[in-house]
C-alpha cells in the first residue's frame, strides 16, 4: 500500500421504519440508512495488521488473528482476508463510530461493512455489496444470534429496503421526502435479549403470537404501498399501529413509550419504537409544522439524544 494519502472507507447507521421482530419470522420489513450518523475505518500504513478501535479503547494486533474467532471485529477482518486468499496487510485501521452501539440504529454491522471495506482497500481490492453483505451478515451472527439480514443490507446497499428474508432484496421506492426524528431512550438494549424472549413467548403461545407478527407482516406491506403513492398521514397511522403490536410483543418499555406518547402528543404524524426495542430508539413522523415541537418534547420527556433526518 501506498505510504500518502490515508484511504478510508464509512458506512451509515440504519432505522428500521416498520417490520422489526416480525422480519425474524418471515414476515416484511422497511428500513433505510441514516447517512448523517457513520461508521469510519481509517487505513494507515504500520510495522504490522492492527486494529484500532478507539470508542472502545480496544487495539488488537496480528497474532490475536487465529484466536479470536468469537471477537467480531476480528471475525469480520479475517473472513475479508480469506474472502481474496490475501494475507494480513501492513497497516493499522482505526475504527471510530458516530453511531451509539445498542441502540437499534445498526451500529454493529455499520461498523463491520466500514472494516470489511478497509481490509478489502488495504491489499488493493474493492469489495462489492453484493460481496460485502454475506460477510457482514455472518459476524451480525455474533451480536445478533438469529438476525434476519435488515441492518447488513440496508447499511451495506445505503439504499432504502423492502426486506423479507430469502428473497431477493428490493429497493424501496419514496414517493415523497419526509421527515423523521429519531429519539433515543438513553437505555441501552441487546437486540439479542429482545429477539430471544420474543422467540420464547412465540414458542408458548403461538396461536396468539402468530398473527401478531401476520398483522405486523400486512401493516410493512400497506406502509410500502403508502411510501410508493407519498400517502404520508397513512404512513403515521401504521407507525401508531406498529407501535401497539410491539408492546404486544413484549419488546417497548416505559421509556420508549413516554417518548412515542409524548411526540404524538406534540402532533407527529406517528410514532413507533425502531430496532429491537427494550430501550435504544424510537422514531417520529414529522413535517416542517411539528418538527421543533416535536423535537422539543421528546427532550422534555426525558431523549438523552435527538436526531432529525429527510428521508428520500
Ligand atoms: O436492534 P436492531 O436495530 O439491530 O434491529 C434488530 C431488528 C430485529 O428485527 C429485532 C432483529 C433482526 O435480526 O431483524
């Protein structure tokens, strides 16, 4: 590698509009990036392969390669390495994340596609997306146990998604620009935790937990339609709807819940948890009308962050 310019390579944090738990089972799911919230890998020329991960103070080097196959960060580099039969270069990559980790915003697999691409840079290849999604998907393995490939697709493609796992991803056609605000709990969650109880009561009580995830299933389709036709007062309507299907699902909590009640208070147009819920974030629909009331209230019910983004 060249000793000038450092490269480096991003990746976008991600919200899941509607679908999330249902998509575990089969069911569809919208999201789509959030391109002002990123993941950064930074290549440097070194002495030896190091990763530097510098939110969480974490530096491993080379010869913790072989042994760390559990360790996602190691995972995701080595599986690139293997993926061009290449051997391990010589340069360091710094990680830095802008996206808050357990926090339903995909910062795990941003963070993974921005290394994955950093390796691949780093002894002279570029990775496709379609070659980059396998591999991301794979350590999401680690943090997520059973994930249902949303949050690698639509951070590795950084387009809209309609996904449904075993099918095809579809890009997800926005008739209108809207406005979403994004609101986080301040509590972090483990998706993993969340998408294993919600395993736990579909194993005890399918005949009532099946057609929640069906109803859940029909709301991400009618959503899409709304999306497609720019019906965006249709689209609030789901996201309430969405909302209360989750807290059926066990998987809101107090605070999400104060946040969606509180934006819908202050006019949004919907409100609903995104991700795998328990804590982490919730989103708002908002037009330039309600936007800083609704801003402005999800503070004062207790958002430890706030986050506008046009969705187009
Ligand atoms: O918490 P997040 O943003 O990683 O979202 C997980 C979405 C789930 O549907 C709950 C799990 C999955 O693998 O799709």
């Amino acid at each position: 590698m060249s000793s000038t310019a450092p490269l480096k390579a991003t990746s976008p944090a991600k919200v899941i509009l509607f679908g999330e738990h249902a998509v575990v089972y089969g069911q569809p799911a919208l999201a789509v990036p959030v391109a002002s919230l990123r993941a950064t890998a930074l290549i440097e020329p070194s002495e030896q392969f190091r990763i530097l991960a510098v939110d969480t103070g974490r530096s491993v080097s080379l010869d913790a390669l072989a042994e760390m196959v559990d360790d996602a960060l190691w995972r995701m580099a080595k599986l690139t390495l293997d993926f061009f039969h290449a051997e391990p270069p010589k340069v360091t990559i710094t990680l830095t994340s802008q996206i808050p980790p357990a926090s339903g915003l995909g910062s795990g697999a941003a963070v993974s596609a921005a290394l994955g691409r950093a390796v691949a840079l780093a002894v002279g290849k570029t990775i496709s997306q379609d070659e980059l999604n396998p591999l991301v998907y794979e350590v999401e393995r680690i943090y997520h146990g059973t994930p249902s490939g949303i949050d690698n697709t639509v951070i590795v493609y950084e387009q809209p998604v309609f996904f449904m796992r075993e099918h095809p991803i579809e890009r997800l056609s926005i008739k209108a620009p809207f406005g979403l605000i994004i609101a986080d709990t301040g509590k972090a969650s483990l998706t993993k935790v969340a998408v294993g109880d919600v395993r736990t009561l579909y194993d005890a009580d399918r005949v009532r937990i099946q057609p929640l995830l069906e109803r859940i299933g029909q709301v991400s389709r009618a959503a899409r339609t709304a999306l497609e036709s720019g019906e965006i007062e249709t689209l609030g309507r789901l996201m309430n709807e969405n909302h209360e299907l989750l807290q059926q699902l066990t998987v809101s909590s107090p605070e999400l819940d104060a946040l969606v009640s509180a934006a819908r208070d202050a006019d949004a147009l919907g409100a609903k948890l995104s991700g795998g819920g328990r804590g982490g974030n919730m989103i708002a629909l908002v037009d330039e009308t309600t936007r800083q009331a609704v801003q402005d209230a999800l503070i004062k019910a207790g958002a430890a962050r706030v986050l506008f983004t046009l969705v187009q």
